[in-house]
C-alpha cells in the first residue's frame, strides 16, 4: 500500500494530537501514524499512582479543557488517557493504529514513510514520538553483577509488588521522588540520589514550571541572561503523596553508590546495602531511530533545531521531546504552542511550493 498525504504525524500520543489539531485549523491533509494499539500514548504505561503536576484545567491539550476528575485535584494516568481518546473522538483525528514507522527517507521532493503497514508519501513530516520508548540506565559498575530484579520506571505498576522486600530506587527527579513515596510504607527502601532532593514549594505545581520554562526560552531567543528555567525551581513538584512521605520522614535520599555487588550496592566509603531489587528511575532519551535514514543526529542524539524545525531537513519538524523542541513541549500543558507553531511554518512551507 502506497499513500500520499500532505504532512505525516509520527506518533498519537498528546504531542501527535496537539499537531493534528493545528494541522487541522490550517486546512491541511494529514494522516497520524501510532504504533500503539489504542489511544492514550505512553500515559497507558505508566505506574498506577502516577499523579499530574496541576490541576486538570492547566494540564489541557488546545481547544478542549481537560475535566476534572472527581475527588482528585491532581488527575491520575487513567484520567488522562480516558481524556486523550476522547480529545481524538471529538476532533476526529485522522490516527491510524496500530502501525509502526520503520524509517523516513528523503525522496527528493517528498518523504517517503515506511511502516510495517505501507508506504506514506508526504511533503512534511511531525515527529512525536516523545521519549518514554527509550529508557536511559547508566553506565554503573556492577551492574550486570547483581542477582537481584533491576527494572527501569517504564516497567514500574504497583507498590504491592513489592511488599517486605528490600528496594533501593535511583533518582532524584519526579518518577523517583513518586515511586520511592509509593514504596515508603511497605518495604525496606533506600532512596538514592545524585545530588540531595531539591523539593518545590508546596505550592508550585505544573503551572509555575510552564511560565518558567517559557520565560527562559523568551529570554534566550532575546539574548537576555539564562533564567535557569524550572531547574532554577527545584527538581521535585510537592505532588500529595510526595509531600506526605517526606514530611512523615520517610523520603530520606542517600547519596550515590558507587557500585553494585551480587546482593545490593557498595557506597564509597565501603558501606554496603543489601537489596531484592533496584529500580533506575533515570530518564529517557528521545525517541528518534525512524529518523535515522536522513542522518540528521547532532549532540547527545539529539537532531539540531531552530523551534521545532530541524536546522538541516526544514520538512521535518520534531514536537514534544523538551524544551529544545519548544518551552515545556514535553507537557500537556506546553505542547500546544509549538503545535501551533510547526503546524504554521508547515503551512507556509507548502504554500510556497516546499
């Protein structure tokens, strides 16, 4: 099967329907292409206390507020997807799933998308594929050596999982705050992070960290001095069940270890912890391999881009990854505006003949 299209979306999760929508308002043909077998994105994936940073009116795609949930200030995983596949009904997106992209090559004139289900054609492509498929475990000594369970926080559901058991979690930002706070009360946990656990005000939620990261990026593109953006916050978000494990004072962060031995992990000064299982709540990388036939791959395997736009290919535009692909583009609440940018410069692009 052979198609043709103007713009091709790579990816149906909220990055890929923010870009449907504004794909839409332009008045341009477009198909989403998602390799997942329902809708909802990565969110379908996530452990079951996985809690948003804000409130659900400030954690909405453009043009459909997200409702609340009852009894929740801050909505759960389940929430979001449920309003994901609604978000996809009521504007009738185009998605087709599920169907993997395998590579997108540089037809001369077109780009030519090869999936496990046919052949797409199309004069720009939006990659959102985000970063959750790419889970990041550093390079520690030891860690083949360890007899126990390692997961990362992608393979991460239920507390209950690990009851009475001896669990050491690695990582001192959101998911290792959340996921050692899920695991206070009935195991034998060791929190261990790099640096000690800079916790945001109790007040601070996901709308504080959109204004700042939007402030930083404003501030760069005008050549005024770096704000430091959220890091310049703090790395945690106080989300309830973080706030309180730590005020009941079990979220106490270690610092590092330096290795891992066949039962636990050894810390520098020769202390050792005994452990059934480590979980890596280390981060991700973006998720890119289909793009590697057009050789775009810059720093840290990231594609150079100016906004969206990638710098060398300007029919590829990449949405969602972080802040280097738009202010907090990584959230619900900020992906919206860098859709509405790619969407606009796309728009432009083919008017013009590109």
């Amino acid at each position: 099967m052979t198609e043709r299209t103007d713009v091709v979306v790579i990816g149906g999760g909220q990055a890929g329907l923010a870009a449907g929508y504004h794909l839409r308002r332009q008045g341009l043909d477009f198909v989403v292409l998602d390799a997942q077998a329902v809708p909802g994105g990565a969110w379908q994936h996530t452990w079951n206390s996985l809690r948003l940073f804000s409130p659900a009116a400030f954690s909405s795609l453009p043009g459909r507020l997200m409702p609340t949930q009852p009894g929740e200030e801050y909505p759960d995983a389940g929430h979001v997807v449920a309003y994901l596949s609604d978000y996809e009904k009521r504007y009738d997106l185009p998605v087709l799933r599920p169907v993997r992209v395998l590579g997108v090559h540089d037809d001369g004139r077109l780009l030519r998308v090869e999936t496990d289900s046919g052949t797409w054609h199309a004069r720009a492509v939006i990659s959102a594929t985000g970063t959750w498929w790419r889970p990041f475990l550093p390079a520690v000594p030891g860690r083949g050596d360890f007899e126990g369970r390692q997961l990362h926080t992608v393979s991460y559901r239920k507390p209950q999982d690990f009851t009475g058991g001896r669990v050491i979690v690695v990582g001192g930002c959101n998911s290792g705050a959340q996921i050692a706070a899920d695991l206070a009360h009935d195991t034998e946990l060791t929190w261990v992070t790099r640096r000690p656990p800079r916790f945001l005000a109790d007040d601070i939620d996901g709308r504080a960290l959109f204004d700042a990261a939007t402030a930083r990026r404003r501030a760069l593109d005008e050549g005024r001095t770096d704000t430091g953006g959220v890091a310049s916050l703090g790395d945690i978000v106080a989300v309830p069940p973080v706030r309180e494990a730590r005020d009941a004072g079990r979220l106490k962060a270690s610092p590092m270890f330096v290795r891992l031995h066949r039962d636990g992990v050894v810390w520098a000064d020769g202390t050792r912890a005994f452990a059934d299982v480590v979980i890596w709540c280390t981060g991700f990388r973006p998720a890119l391999s289909h793009l590697s036939p057009l050789g775009l791959r810059g720093p840290r395997g990231r594609i150079p881009t100016r906004g969206t736009r990638s710098v060398q290919e300007p029919r590829l535009h990449l949405l969602g990854y972080g802040d280097w692909t738009g202010p907090a583009s990584a959230t619900l609440i900020g992906v919206g505006r860098p859709a509405r940018d790619a969407a606009r410069e796309i728009a432009g692009l083919l008017a013009a003949g590109g």
